[in-house]
C-alpha cells in the first residue's frame, strides 16, 4: 500500500492526468463550440474515431506527426460537413444524425483500417515529450508534469483561445446569439445557417484532432474503437463545465485523473479487485456527474433544435 | 362501421391519396434509403480494391439462397426485430434509449444465471423463467437510466451509452470470474440446463422458437402504441411533453415505462441469444444488435410493425455481410457503414416529405 501513497506516484499520476485528459479536452472544447451555436453534437465519438484513423494514416504514409495531426483534424471536418449539411441544411434531427455519423464513423475507420493496416501491425513515430526549461526541473511534480509532448500543452492556449473567440470576438458573440436567440442574428442580415456551419466544422476539427492525440501521442497505432466512449464522456464533461471552455478544460482533467487512477489500480494485483471494475470507473463517473448537475443552466436556450428561417 | 357516411367519391379519392402518399412515405422512401445506402457501400467497396456488385448480390440472393441461409438470416432478425420494436416505443415518447446493447447483455447474463442454477425443471418452464429473467433485468437497466432522467434530468443519452460500457465490463468480470466455466480455457459461462434451451423449429436450422415471439411482441406493442391509451399517453409525452403535462398526464412514469419496455425487449434479446443460439454467456455476445436496433426503428418509422420488415431487412444485409467476409474477404463491418447512410438517408426523407406536404 505504500506504493499507492508515494508522492512521485502522486506525481506520476497528474502527469498522467493531463496526458490522459488531452483527447477529452480537445472533444469537450469542439463540443462546446457546437453546443454554444445550438447544436447538440453526439456523433464527436465518431469524429474522434475518424480524426483518430486519418491522422493515423496520414503519418503512417509521410512519417510525420505534424502532417498527421492535420490529416486528423481534416478527417474530423469532413465527416462533420456530413453532420452539419443533414442537421442545418436538412433540418433533420439533431440526435439521429449524431447516432448515424458514430456508426458510420465507426464503420468506415474499422473498414479501412482492416482492409488496409491490420496486416501491417506497423506503429507511427509519436509526438516526442518534450521538457519546459526550469519548470521539468521542479523536484518531484517538475518531471512528471512538464515532460509531455507538444500536443498535451497546446491544450492550455487551445482553451484560451476557444474562451478568447467565444467571449471576445464579435464573432463569438454571434455564434452564441444564434444559440440563444437565433431571429436576432436574422434579423440583423446574417445568416444563423453559416454560423451553424462554422460552429460544427470548427468543433469537429477539435474532435478530430482529440482522436489524432489518441494514434500519435499517445498509443502509436490504431485500433478498432480506440476512443472507447471518450466523445460520449466529452458531452457530460461539457454540461458540468456549464458551457464554458475553461470549465471543460478543468473538468475534463478532472476526468483524466479517473482514467489515471483506474490505470494505477489496474497495475494493483493484490488489491484483489477485479479490473473490469476499474475500467468502469470513467463510465460510471460519468453518469455520476450527470446526477450531481442537476440543472441545465447556463444551456444554450436553443440546443438541439433546428433553425427554420 | 366505417365513420365516413358524408363522403362521396370525392372524399373517397382523397382518402385514397392520402393513402398512397402514407404508402410511399412508408416503403417506397426507405426502400429508396436502402437501395442508395447499398449503392454506396458497394462503390466503397469498388474504391477500395473489392468486387462492388457481390454486394448485392451476397446480401439481396445469397442470404436468402437455402434453408439453411434464410434460418441463419431470421436468426438475426430475432434479436433485431425485439430491439426494433421495444425502442420504436422510446423513440415515440421522446426518449433516446443509445443502451439497448447494454440491455441486451444485462438481459444475457440474468438468462445465464437462472439458466445454468435450477436443473430438472420442466422445459416450459425453465425456458419462461429464463425469458423474463432477460426481460426483467433489461428492464432493470435501462430503467436506472430512465430514473435517472426523471429524478435528476441526466441526459438519458449519455447514461444510457455509458451503461453499455459497464454492462460490458461486467460480463467481462462475470465469464472471467465467478461464472466461468471452471474446465474451460476460453472466458465463457457454463453451459444452461438442456430444459433451458430455445427449442429449434426448422431442422438444420439454429432458426429457434423466439421468432415467433419477435413477431407476436412487436405485433403487440404496435397494439399498445397506437390502439391503447397507455400508448396514446407516451406518443403524447413524446409529442409535446408540455402538453402532456397541462392534460394532466405524469410525464416522467411514461418516460420511464417507455425506456422500461425498450429496455424488456433488449433484454429479451440477450436472453434469446443465450438461451437459443450460444447456450453460453460470453463477453461478446452480441455484434452491435443493441446499437442495430437504432437503425431498425428508425427505418421502420418509430412503427413496432415496420420493426419486423426493417429487422428482417437488417438481419439479412448482417447475414449477407457474413457471407461477403468469408468469400471476398470484405471486412464486416462494412454494415456499420451501410446502416449510418440509411439512418442518414431515412431523417433526410422524412423531413423532406414533411416540408413538401406542407407546401401542397
């Protein structure tokens, strides 16, 4: 039991935290993107999935992380161009288009991935941690923390920009009109549908990019299913986050520590509890939080429902 | 008693209009949704280096060319057909049960356990006791999330995914821990009392009993949904659930009667599939009928009776996908993709229906 309360194990296990939190992150701040325009995505695990293979094919093709991350984050946009043209333009509903972009995200990865890379069993090179001058040198929290690759620290100013464009711009401000009171940007000359448009392409390219994580800085290779439920986790993360981007930053660390504590007590044999039970703890934390924000407020007054102007 | 005395022909004529446009906006649509949907499964087949056209031919002949090909087909339709059915039910009160796969195997495991525990019953029985063990524990699941979105407003859609998740989970501990099968090397449960077997109704088949009961408890439901007013009252709670409340109906009890019963069906269908086809409970027991399902209902326009052709429709493109693996080596999950394009394709011609009406 020592072991568990070692502080360099504490240590060890934020580091693993914010690594683990990243593709949360990335999905929770696309999500709220989406969610502040009115738009309730739940086909990001889709998005994720795809921005997971495409960016996981890309640098198998060209060795390079950079490239594949942006393959990645195309991946998640194509496949949320789909999304978009059948809830905005269509007007179908929201919730059925999400479940139907998640099977075919899901089909299309796991498709290709078999019939093209299976065989292969080949990894990618990864995103290489890379050490913070002074900060890496801090005693015990130095390197568990500030040794992470590139991807994992772009998620702060990733998060200060989403908070800069939603609050700060007028674009934001727009954006979040059309979530609230979409006859207003109407009746002002601009168009509630390219916002839509712009909202879910935007958050599907963060989705995207949160599945690259996954293939190239975190595990070096796809697999089937490798988001395992992280884009549905990523919807609860936002309603506790109350909408806000730093909030979903926070929360879904929150989160990364769940998934951090499951791994180590995984690796716990002789705690003599199964590790199924472990595993499920992300999942039943999840539904957990659910439970504890009980209100929708701060909810987008318009979520989910189709604008028909 | 036909309640049209006033009508001359002309009232006639329309009504049979209408009657044709419900046709078409029935059959004619989604039979569209699936030609295109296989359309583009096979171009993505030609794409990708495989014989595009054995796509129709595999799934549309192949899966119906014997005996023993139709058998294998409507044994899928049977899980798919009771998950279709039961969330057609959800769907109509405005609830989004995403967890029938976890039903499905809370359903199995409860079937499991009283079908490898009691011995010497008669078939009947044990058989009825393992049904409504499957039924009662997918009820059960699905129901947590259901209270949980009464009492607390938890997105049922989330918590219902994430029930799926732990299901599995569970299962995974069950067969590899306290209900594996001692002698056995692979995780799987003992095997159920022989009184506990779905009886097998077509020699050469695994075809067993419980498609008949597919067929009766969606015929059922139909009845419940759109000739009881318990089902009035949760079309209305799905309909408008303001005006549910202001008539004076509990919101929250149909909703969660209505998740409860999708959730029965799920369950039913995990039991079905212990108890007729693998005998055994595994960790993957089933191949996706829970998320299945989804599209089935969706196809079949929210309608349990729909729920029989599209379920059947389903199983025989999961059947034809099976052959497709075999003989071309086609990966087969190619019917995941298959199955997003109809859903796809099934809410954008629904919609499109809708705006033209209005324009008429």
């Amino acid at each position: 039991m020592d072991d568990i309360l070692n502080l360099g194990l504490v240590a060890a296990t934020l580091g693993a935290s914010w690594r683990l939190a990243t593709p949360l992150i990335f999905a929770a701040l696309g999500e709220v993107f989406a969610e502040r325009a009115g738009v309730l995505n739940i086909g990001i695990e889709g998005m994720m999935l795809t921005g997971a293979f495409t960016g996981f094919a890309a640098a198998f093709a060209s060795g390079s992380v950079p490239l594949g991350l942006l393959a990645g984050i195309l991946g998640g946009m194509a496949i949320g161009l789909v999304f978009a043209v059948f809830t905005v333009t269509v007007k179908a509903n929201q919730i059925v288009v999400g479940a139907a972009i998640n099977l075919l995200g899901m089909g299309l990865t796991a498709f290709l991935f078999r019939t093209f890379y299976v065989s292969t069993g080949l990894g990618v090179e990864i995103a290489q941690p890379i050490a913070i001058p002074f900060l890496s040198d801090l005693p015990v929290i130095g390197a568990a923390l500030f040794r992470q690759n590139a991807i994992v620290y772009a998620t702060i100013p990733l998060t200060f920009l989403v908070w800069v464009v939603l609050f700060r711009t007028s674009f934001g401000l727009t954006l979040r009109a059309v979530g609230e009171h979409p006859k207003s940007v109407a009746v002002v000359g601009r168009s509630v549908a390219a916002y839509r448009y712009g909202a879910i392409l935007i958050g599907a390219a963060f989705a995207g990019l949160g599945g690259a994580f996954l293939t190239l800085g975190h595990s070096n290779q796809f697999v089937e299913n490798i988001t395992s439920g992280r884009g549905f986790i990523a919807l609860a993360v936002v309603v506790f986050a109350r909408w806000s981007p730093v909030g979903a930053f926070f929360v879904a660390l929150l989160f990364g520590l769940f998934y951090a504590v499951q791994l180590q007590l995984q690796a716990q044999p002789q705690l003599g509890v199964p590790y199924q039970l472990f595993q499920a703890l992300p999942y039943v934390m999840t539904i957990i939080v659910l439970v504890l924000v009980r209100s929708r407020r701060g909810a987008p007054k318009m979520l989910g429902v189709a604008y028909d102007g | 008693m036909t309640a049209v005395p006033l009508a001359g022909a002309d009232g006639l004529a329309a009504r049979n209009s209408r009657r044709l446009a419900s046709l078409v906006r029935a059959i004619v649509l989604p039979a569209a949704a699936v030609v295109i949907a296989l359309a583009c499964g096979a171009l993505l087949l030609y794409a990708t280096g495989f014989d595009g056209a054995a796509l129709f031919r595999v799934m549309l002949v192949d899966s119906f060319a014997d005996t023993r090909s139709i058998g294998e087909t409507l044994l899928k339709a049977i899980p798919l057909i009771l998950i279709g059915a039961g969330l057609c039910v959800a769907f109509r009160c405005g609830i989004w049960n995403i967890g029938a796969e976890g039903q499905l195997y809370a359903g199995a495991i409860a079937a499991t356990l009283v079908g490898t525990s009691l011995h010497g019953l008669p078939p009947a029985l044990h058989i009825t006791l393992v049904i409504i063990a499957g039924a009662l524990a997918g009820a059960f699941w699905a129901g947590i999330a259901g209270a949980l979105r009464v009492a607390f407003g938890a997105s049922e859609i989330v918590t219902t995914i994430m029930l799926n998740y732990v299901a599995l989970f569970l299962t995974s501990w069950l067969v590899t821990g306290p209900m594996k099968d001692a002698g056995a090397a692979y995780p799987q449960s003992a095997r159920l009392a022989r009184e506990a077997w779905m009886p097998r109704i077509i020699p050469e088949t695994r075809l067993h009993l419980g498609i008949l009961v597919a067929l009766a408890l969606a015929g059922l439901l139909y009845v419940f949904l759109f000739r009881m007013g318990a089902g009035y009252r949760v079309r209305v709670v799905g309909t408008s659930a303001d005006a549910a409340r202001y008539a004076g109906m509990n919101v929250g009890r149909n909703m969660l009667l209505a998740i409860c019963i999708s959730g029965a069906m799920a369950g039913l269908a995990g039991a079905f599939e212990v108890a007729g086809v693998t005998r055994r409970l595994y960790q993957s027991i089933s191949p996706g009928y829970g998320f299945e399902g989804i599209a089935v209902a969706l196809l079949a326009g929210n309608n349990p009776l729909g729920a029989i052709a599209s379920g059947g429709l389903f199983a025989a493109l999961r059947s034809g996908s099976e052959l497709l693996q075999i003989n071309e080596q086609v990966p087969q999950v190619l019917v995941q993709v298959i199955q997003g394009i109809v859903i796809l394709l099934v809410v954008a011609f629904g919609v499109l229906g809708a705006r033209l009406r209005l324009r008429r």
